[in-house]
C-alpha cells in the first residue's frame, strides 16, 4: 500500500508553486485563458498517474484498465488543452 494522500499533497504543492512563479513571470506575455488550461492538464494529469498507486474500491473496477478516478480525470485534462479564442 501507499500514502496516496501525502503523494497528491506533495504533488499538488509542487504544482502549485511552479504555476504561481510561471505565472508571476510570464502573466503580461500568455493569451487570456493559458494558465486555466495549464492548471487544469497539469493538476489532474497529476492526479490520474497517483491513481495507479491507490487500491480499487469498487469490485468493477478490477475488470477495467483505469479505475473512476481516472476516468473522471480524462475530461478535465482534454478540456484543459483546448485552445480558447480571444476576444476581438
């Protein structure tokens, strides 16, 4: 078994600090909407590889690949690289 919970916790901080100083640093040059998206891909893509480390909790989720926090993490990853437009 794993901390699964210390892993998000530690990961999560560490996430939270790289986008506080990348946006710091870069807020005046990225398009409206960039670090949204860069928060949402980066926050659950963390979070559908620390999924692998936990034990299924429900008895369907032997038969399948990913377990529904996986599942539930792929919509907000795709919908974190789409590309929105700006204003005219």
């Amino acid at each position: 078994r794993h901390p699964a919970q210390l892993y998000e916790s530690l990961t999560y901080l560490a996430l939270f600090l790289w986008l506080y100083a990348n946006h710091r640093k870069n807020w005046n040059k990225a398009r409206p909407g960039f670090f949204t998206g860069l928060s949402l891909m980066s926050v659950f893509s963390a979070r559908f590889l620390i999924e692998f480390t936990k034990e299924g909790q429900f008895v369907h989720e032997v038969f399948f690949p990913f377990n529904m926090g996986q599942l539930l993490s792929l919509p907000l990853i795709i919908l974190g690289g789409f590309d929105h437009p700006q204003d005219p």
